[in-house]
C-alpha cells in the first residue's frame, strides 16, 4: 500500500479538478451522455458509483452506530473520565468527501483531465448534498418525455407474468414510475433556480435533433476544448448506430439496452389512455422542458 500522503496528494488534486456529476430518470439518456463526455480526451466520467445509496446512507448509520456506543460507554464505564469525543456531524461529509475524491481519483487514472464526472440517476437528488462537499462542482440532470421513459423502462425491465393482462400490467407499472417522474423532474427544475450558473438541462429530444450543438454546449459548460473536430468524434462514437454495431435509430430489438434509439416512440406502447393519465399527472413538466403533448 503506497503511503497515506500519496493518497491524500492524489485526492487532492482531483479536488482541484471541475467536477461534475449527471443525473435524470433511468431510461432518459443519462448514459448516452456519460459516453459522450467520456469519450473528450480531456474529461473523465463514468457510472454508476451509487454515490448516496452504498456510499452517503451507510456511512451516516455507522457514524449514528459508533456515537451511540461511545455514548454508551461514556455514560456507564467512563463516567468518571469523561470517556472518548464523540464523532462530529461533520464527520460524516469529510468521509463522504474523501471516498468519492478517492473514486473519482482511481476512475480517471491514466488519463489527463481537466474535468472529471460521474453518472448516478438519483444524482438530481443528491447534487444539493454534493455541492456543499465540492462547491465548484456542476451538475448536467437529462430530461426527456416521460411517456417515452415509461415506454423504454417497460420494455427493458418488465418481465410478462404467466398469464397477465397486458394492458393492466402496463398501466400498473406507469402509475408505480410517475411519482419518481414527478419528484425527479420538480427535482431538476429546483437545482437549474437554485444554482443557475452550475447546472445545465439538456433533453434527450435536444440531443437527437442537433448532437453537436448540444455537445458542444456541454463541453464549453465544463471549461474544456469544443473544438469541432472533438465533438464531431464524440457524437459519431456515440451514435445509435454506433452503439449497436450498425442498426439505424428507429430499428427495434427488444430486451437490449439501446432498444430504438427515437423520441416519440411511446405512441407504439401506451394506448391513448395511458397518455391521458401521464398528460394529467405530469403534463405540467411539458411546457418547461419543450415537449408536445
């Protein structure tokens, strides 16, 4: 194990580093954009390191754990001494902190980076608590039509029960996903008012209609080179053809994760009731983010 000041010297120069991190709904096309910054040779963005869920949730319980036994022994045992300082509420962020420096360190090892990010959907949710760790850091939260969402989860993660009734299985699984819609988006309108200087929106319909426009964005938004010729590699490596080894956007192969690759493909799925239902519980979001009812 190389010494702990080496460890401490790496962490610290990824700190020095813009950091920034992608979140959206699961389906929205978070990954596609991880890919498309990975692939800049100047940043470093990967996923999903499960941040908050295996990182920020377990820590804060064995913290609680550990003040709740030297409570315990401070109180009974050491009375008389005073026993042993208890952990600071602070503890917990400098951990936090540490460990994603740490992984952010190891992910983009090998590689000289000017910005280094890493991909979570749930991010949108936990930027608030990332910004007070790494304040420079910057957030880019996807959008896209929750019908074509609900219609690119159904088709990858639900698994046809014996006998089902198809449409009340579909109809199930959309009102269980709205309220995560719902949260997620209200979620993404709150950190773009909140810190409008470091967050950027960006709708997957945006990204399939001009690519290198909104790339080209996203790297000026991460202070690294737009020159055209980077972002024309990026969004050719990313490509939907690329990315499935020459099948056109618009060709369905069930099961896999790059399915069709089109917005406006939830009119194949959701019959128009299931539209009436996504319009009335979450038709507010459409205006903002640009979408057509």
């Amino acid at each position: 194990m190389p010494p702990w000041t080496e460890y401490l010297h790496d962490i610290a120069a990824v700190a020095s580093k813009q950091l920034f991190f992608i979140g959206g709904a699961p389906r929205s096309g978070t990954t596609w954009v991880q890919q498309i910054l990975d692939l800049h040779p100047e940043i470093s963005c990967r996923g999903e390191a499960l941040f908050h869920k295996h990182l920020a949730e377990p820590m804060e319980t064995m913290i609680t754990l550990r003040n709740e036994a030297l409570s315990a022994k401070n109180s009974t045992l050491f009375r008389h001494t005073g026993g042993y300082p208890l952990p600071e509420p602070d503890d917990v962020e400098f951990l936090l902190g540490t460990a994603i420096l740490t992984s952010l360190s190891r992910q983009s090892a090998g590689k000289a980076c000017r910005a280094i990010g890493e991909k979570t959907p749930e991010n949108v949710f936990f930027f608030p608590r990332l910004k007070r760790l790494f304040p420079r850091a910057k957030c880019i939260a996807i959008a896209r039509d929750p019908r074509d969402v609900l219609t690119s989860a159904w088709h990858l993660f639900h698994t046809a029960a014996a006998g089902e009734d198809e449409v009340d299985a579909k109809m199930a699984f959309i009102r269980m996903a709205m309220p995560s819609l719902d949260q997620g988006a209200k979620a993404t309108i709150d950190l773009a008012a909140r810190y409008p200087s470091d967050v950027m929106t960006v709708t997957y319909e945006g990204l399939l209609r001009t690519p290198q426009l909104i790339v080209s964005n996203m790297f000026r938004f991460l202070s690294v080179s737009d020159a055209s010729s980077i972002v024309a590699d990026c969004v050719a490596r990313t490509a939907f053809a690329a990315q499935t080894g020459g099948r056109q956007a618009g060709e369905e192969q069930r099961g896999t994760f790059f399915r069709k690759g089109v917005a406006g493909d939830w009119a194949s799925t959701l019959t128009p009731e299931m539209n009436q239902l996504v319009l009335r519980e979450l038709g507010w979001m459409f205006p903002h983010f640009g979408w057509k009812f």
